[in-house]
C-alpha cells in the first residue's frame, strides 16, 4: 500500500524538489514565446513590410539562442555536481568561467552578426521591401547577444544552485521591461522597428547585469576569484562543443522536415505548421522537468549517492508518462476545433485534423524523451548525448527524403507519412537514451566527471 500511494502525484518523496524546480522553470521558458506575440502585435502596427522584417530577423536571432544553449544546461550540470559534493566555492567558479565563455562568443557573434547580416537576410528570401526592416532590426539586436549568452550561463548557475525562482523573477521583469520599452519607443516615439530592437537590447542587458551582480556577490562571498582560468574555460568549450553537436543534429531534423513539408505543397506546410507549433506549445512543460532533471541528476552524482539519482530519475520518466498522456488527451479533445483559429481552407483543415493524431500519439514518447535528455545532460553525459543525436538524426533523413520522392502531387497522405517519420525519430532517440539510462556508465560520481 505505501509503495502504491508513493506511485501516486505528488506522493513521491522527489516530487517536491522535481517542482520545486520544474514549476519556475516552465513560466520563466513561456514567458519569452509571449513576449514574442506582444513585440509582434506592436511592430505589427508599423506594417506588413515592418512585420515581415522582424520574423526574418527573429529567424535569425532565435537560432543563435537555440545554438548556444548549451551555455545554460552546461553550466546547469557542471555547478550542480559541485553543489552536490559540498564544494559551492568550486561551483561558483564554474559559474564564472561559464560567464567568461558566454562573453567571448556573444562578442564573435557580433562581430560575425553584423559582417553577415545583409547576407543572412538575403539567404532567408526577404523581399526588396521587407529587408531593409529586418536588417535593421538584426544589426541593432545583434548588439544584444553578450547579454543574451551570459543570460543563458547565469541561468545555468542558478539552476545548478537549485534556485529556479530568481530565473523566473529575471525572465518575466526583463520580458515586461522588453514590452514596455518597445511601446514606448516604437509608438510613443516613433523609432519605429529600430525602437524595438533597442528595446531589446537594453532589457536583455539589464537582465544579464542582474546574473552578473548575483554571482559577483556569491563569489565574493566563497572568495573565489572573477578573473576567467583557462583550465575551466577549456573543459566548458569541450562541454560546449558536444552539447553543441547535439543541438545542432535536432535542429537538421526540424529544418528537414518544414523544407519537406513546403515542397509537398502549400496546404501541406500551412497545416504542418500549425500542427507543429501545438507539439513545441506541449514541449514546453516538458522542457521544464528536463531542465529540472538536469540540477537534481547533477547534485545526487555529485554527492554520491547513485541510488538516488536512478530513483530520481524513475520518478521523473514516470513524470514524463503521465503528462504526456495527459497533452495526449488533451489534444484528441481539442483536436475538432483546433484548426479553426488559423485556417478556413477545407484541404488544410483536413491535414491539420489528420496531423494532431500523429501528435497526440507522440507525446508520451515525447515526454519520456525530454525527460531523459535531461538527466544525462545532468550527469554530464554530453558526449553520448552528442552521438546518439547524430545517429538518430541519420535515421531521420532518409525516411523524409523517401516521403518526399514516393509522394506524388496532391497526395493528402504525404503529410501524416512525413509525421510518421517524425515519430519514428523520436522513438529512435527513446531508445538511445532509454537503453542508456538503464546502465551505468552514466552514473558517474564526484564533484567533476572525468
């Protein structure tokens, strides 16, 4: 009977520390999507042309922030591990090379941003009269990046310190200062698109003045040094280097399969994209026990105690199960109405109709998969994760070139063949990271993994 009530929500002994963090996390990662549609609605009012520019340029800008990511689950895993062994002095000075790091390639990406804009703009199909708004819009945000990277770093040494809260408090006051700083500058007075620009980068510059001050303060508290050590800026870059690989490989397969689903037709891709943004919606909450897993796998290795990590970690898949049974349902109950907001094509709401079934089917895998993801990211396992990424996007590939060569013209079927293949990846990556999970060479303990 215990061991049925600890199997229940809620009634687990990890569950009050997986949403301790999980929960802070997931309103600070919605917060940045709905700033997106406040900025949108406001830039909106300039025009179409002023629109289009900014979702050229937010392209732009939102696959720069998905590359470095790993400069917050990095620095996530390796202070964790400190935290754990006891040692928060040691953990802090990862913090701060994680800082330094940030710092070095948000400058490289300006410089590199502002010779390659005009061309990065170009490469995205901007039309004559679209371009000159989002190049100005990219040139000016582009200024924002150290920020941005050394936002994502003081993320990762909070949430290594188990601290999701103040994350959340950064992400909502940046964003709400981001909001109004665009209406005040764009229509208050009138810079227009470069006004929100502006605005972004002064929100994003005061959010990444806050990490800098909280971790200043922690160091000077432990007496650790700010200077950067070359020695711990290595082992972030090699920690950086796989993670990147790995984001770098799901990125292929989500590019693949919009550039699939554009070339099998135009109600085909109006009807992925919609279908798609619902998936990535449901991911969100995901995400968040993911980015949980990675403080909570990091402290119990870092400790010591491997049996807590793996009850941990069979706690949070259980997590992963029952919330993606749960957006499964959820989405079957939503799924007659969902495509009238976006589309009163018959063809399109066809396809999105069919499509959300392959979703819903996909979302406990879906949940199973994220969750894992994050707990060998939190054992410091980036090199697997690096590798069973590549392979499982090489399986990917081929079956979305096969929907695209075995689908004649105005096959309905192409898109669902095209979602199958999607749902053959994910189970591909399931496997990769469940039968790692069920051995040892994860479970690396100690204040540092070798």
């Amino acid at each position: 009977m215990p061991r049925l009530l600890s199997a229940l929500p809620f009634r687990h002994v990890h569950d009050r520390q997986i949403f301790l963090l999980a929960v802070p996390t997931f309103f600070a990662l919605i917060s940045e999507p709905l700033f997106l549609l406040t900025d949108s609605a406001v830039v909106g009012t300039l025009g179409t042309q002023a629109l289009g520019g900014l979702g050229v340029a937010s392209q732009v800008l939102l696959t720069l922030a998905n590359l470095c990511i790993f400069l917050a689950y990095g620095t996530t895993a390796a202070v964790a591990r400190r935290f754990g062994a006891g040692d928060v002095p040691a953990g802090i000075r990862t913090g701060i090379d994680g800082l330094w790091l940030a710092l070095v390639i948000g400058i490289a990406v300006v410089a590199v941003g502002q010779v390659s804009a005009t061309w990065l703009v170009q490469a995205l199909g901007a039309s004559p009269e679209v371009a000159p708004y989002a190049l100005t819009y990219l040139r000016i945000s582009l200024l924002s990046a150290p920020a941005l990277l050394v936002i994502m770093a003081g993320t990762g040494v909070l949430r290594g310190l188990h601290d999701a809260k103040t994350p959340l408090l950064v992400a909502v006051g940046s964003n709400l200062a981001n909001i109004a700083l665009t209406v005040t500058f764009v229509l208050g007075l009138g810079w227009g698109i470069a006004g929100s620009a502006w605005a972004t980068v002064f929100a994003q510059t005061a959010g990444a003045a806050v990490y800098i001050a909280m971790v200043v303060r922690a160091a000077r508290r432990h007496g650790v040094g700010l200077t950067p050590d070359l020695d711990g800026l290595k082992a972030a870059a090699a920690t950086g280097a796989a993670l990147f690989t790995r984001t770098v490989s799901l990125r292929v397969v989500l590019v693949v399969m919009t550039a699939v689903a554009a070339r099998l037709g135009d109600p085909e891709i109006a009807a992925h994209q919609v279908a798609f943004q619902i998936w990535a919606l449901l991911v969100f909450a995901m995400d968040a026990i993911a980015i949980a897993g990675q403080a909570i796998i990091g402290r119990y290795l870092g400790a010591g105690d491997r049996a807590g990590a793996r009850a941990a970690t069979r706690r949070m898949v259980e997590w992963g199960v029952l919330i993606g049974v749960l957006f499964a349902a959820l989405v079957l109950l939503v799924r007659p109405w969902a495509p009238l907001p976006f589309t009163s094509d018959p063809r399109v709401h066809a396809l999105i109709l069919g499509t959300l079934v392959l979703v819903a089917a996909l979302q406990p895998a879906s949940g199973v998969v994220m969750v894992l993801d994050g707990i060998l990211m939190g054992a410091g396992d980036q090199r697997y994760l690096a590798w069973a990424s590549l392979w499982t996007m090489l399986v990917f590939l081929p079956l979305a070139a096969l929907v695209l060569w075995t689908t004649p013209e105005g096959d309905p079927n192409g898109l669902f063949r095209l979602w199958l293949a999607f749902g053959v990846w994910i189970c591909a990556r399931g496997v990769t990271l469940g039968l790692r999970a069920r051995g040892d060479a994860w479970l690396v303990t100690g204040a540092t993994r070798p």
